[in-house]
C-alpha cells in the first residue's frame, strides 16, 4: 500500500479513537477516507501525493497538516487546490476558514515562509508554537533532537523557526583540523563499509570504518565501471573480513554496465549490498552528514581522502540545491558516495512523537 494510503488509514485510526473518548457516534468509510460524524458533518481526509485528486467535493472548513515538507511550487499547488475546495456554505460568524499546521522544513526557500511570513496578507496569522509548549511529550524527546540534529535543524524542529537551508556551504559544519583522523585499515578491522556513487566514466569509492557507532572515513578511489570497482575492492578483503557496500539505487538499473545490474554484480562477487528501493532525498542526504559533523562524530582521513575532503569542504548551493556537475568524477560524486553510507545507518528523517492522546506528531 502506498505511503500516503497509509498515513491516511492511520489518521482515520486516530480519529476514531478521539470521537470514542469525546463520546461521539460516527460511521468510518475507510474506501473513501472519510468519517461521517452524527449530528456535526463529515471529516474528509486527502492526500498530497496527487493534488489533481483533491476535487470533487466540498467542505466549509479545512486543516492542512505539514505543508511545508513538500518543496514550494507543489506546496503551492496543494494550497491552490485545497483553497478551491473550501467554498461550502456556513453558518460560522468568520465564514470558510482553513488553518495551516507545519513544521517549517523548507526554511526561507519553502512556500509557507514565502505566502505567511515575507508577504502575510489581511486575514492570516501566524503562531508560532515551540515544542517545549506540549505537555504529552515523552521525556528525552527534546534532548534526542538535540544530540540528532544539528543546530540549525534543531531551531527548526523544537523552535518552529524559519531558518536557512541554502545558506553558504552545503556542509557548513564541516572543519578540515576538527574532523581528521589518522585512522586507518588495519588487519584487525572484520567490518568493511564501502560507499558508491555509480556514474558513466567514473565511479566514487570510500571505504568507511564504524567506531562506537560513528562513522570513519579511511581510503578513497575511483573506477571505471562496476567490474573495475570489485576488482579494486578485492586488495581490501581478508580471511575473516566482512565487507557490506552501500550503492546508490541507480545500480538496480545497471546503469554503468549493459551486461548486468552493478548491484547483481557487485552480489555476485562475494560483497553484501544494502541499497534501498530509491535514493533518498538529497535533503535527507545532507541532513544525516551535518547531524554527524555537527556534533563531532563523523572523521575523514583527509590524508588518505582528498577528493571527499575537498568536496565536502567546497560543494554550495545553485538555486537553492547543491551543486551538480555534467562531468564525473565531481565533488558532488564524492559526497553523495559518503551520503549513501551515512543516511542508511544514521537517517534522521523527521522528529515523530506518539503522545499519550493517541496522536502521531
């Protein structure tokens, strides 16, 4: 079932479970997404992953929940619909209402910050909402947040902050003399971690240690194709070593060899492959390295890895993504190789809290 299907069924769930507690009678019509409450109106759940579906009905009010996780031109879009959507006829004093509720994910780049905050118009305010302010959160939930992230994403998550994503550098937390390490292979090292970035005419390759659940950078190379890359990655095996190989999700398309998928090949040579169905995105890529090097965790051989070194420490941003090259390898080949590994074992995604009131936050 698709992601947002289930987001929706388990909003029905909570639902239910709050029209229970008031008292309230209701009739769930889980095919449509909808709750016909007795005696007050229907509830009418949509999704954001489609927004030419949201027609055909009407309502008098609206609750538009974490619109700023989707990039502005889209967000625009679902407000656009949404907004036309709320026309039914209403007995309520201030008329057709639709209040918006989000964590600001898009930071000065998103559409809430640009719509309520640059250009606010006559009838809209704006609340912000610190975490701190909610009573039902678990203890340890701000101080996790706090450890994760790094701090701009914390003044985002815990303050309700606008803040920059875009700003200066993409790894702006990175600092050549604080991260290095002279760490390197040694014998008595059984577990290999080896990040890939797949391109046409050359292949980024880092091989990564893991230290009390940090991550260590200690060697680097590039290789034409998939076959070269197992080839190089032989000089690292050993009697007793476990190497596992983390791939860009391209590989299941083959898409630097014609003979077969990279990841069939790099399976076929004896290495273990964890590689999700799609990549992620690059937001959550670079969210998971600035989380590490925020709070000192993730070291780089700079000695040994000077084309990560200097692509971590030079990539920007160009319209507010970071940069991208046509030729290979490029500095953004080298950090996504490192992004692929970091965000498999240390993903961030989004802060979720389930409160004692049933509701996921």
């Amino acid at each position: 079932m698709p992601t947002y299907d289930l987001l929706r069924l388990r909003a029905l769930t909570g639902f239910e479970e709050e029209l229970e507690e008031l008292g309230l009678g209701y009739k769930t019509n889980r095919a449509e997404y909808t709750i016909a409450i007795h005696g007050y109106g229907m509830v009418i759940l949509r999704s954001y992953d489609r927004p030419e579906r949201i027609v055909a009905y009407e309502v008098a009010h609206s609750i538009v929940d974490e619109l700023d996780t989707l990039p502005k031109d889209k967000a625009a879009l679902v407000w656009r619909k949404i907004t036309e959507r709320n026309r039914q006829k209403t007995t309520y004093a201030a008329g057709n209402t639709i209040g918006c509720v989000t964590t600001p994910d898009q930071g000065y780049s998103g559409f809430v910050y640009q719509k309520w905050v640059k250009s606010l118009q006559d009838g809209y305010s704006v609340i912000k909402s610190p975490t701190a302010s909610n009573p039902f959160l678990p203890e340890g939930y701000i101080q996790q947040i706090l450890d994760n992230y790094d701090p701009v994403l914390a003044d985002l998550f815990l303050k309700g902050e606008f803040v920059s994503l875009s700003a200066n550098k993409v790894y702006h937390f990175f600092k050549r003399e604080k991260h290095h390490t002279n760490r390197e292979l040694t014998d008595q090292d059984q577990m290999v971690h080896v990040g890939i970035d797949f391109n046409i005419g050359g292949c980024c390759v880092l091989i990564c240690l893991i230290e009390n659940n940090n991550p260590i950078v200690v060697d680097e190379f590039v290789c034409v194709d998939t076959r070269d890359f197992c080839l190089r990655l032989s000089k690292y095996e050993q009697k007793g070593r476990k190497i596992t190989c983390y791939p860009d999700a391209s590989g299941k398309s083959g898409t630097t060899n014609a003979t077969g998928s990279d990841i069939d090949i790099i399976r076929s040579n004896g290495y273990a492959v964890d590689c999700p169905n799609a990549n992620p995105l690059i937001r959550d890529r670079v969210n998971a390295v600035n989380g590490l090097l925020s709070h000192d965790r993730l070291l780089i051989n700079t000695d040994k890895c000077p084309n990560l070194t200097d692509a971590i420490e030079s990539q920007g941003y160009v319209k507010g993504a970071p940069e991208k090259f046509s030729e290979h390898p490029a500095i953004d080949d080298w950090v996504d190789a490192v992004g692929y590994f970091l965000h498999r074992k240390w993903s961030l995604g989004r802060p979720v809290v389930v409160t004692d009131i049933g509701m996921a936050r």
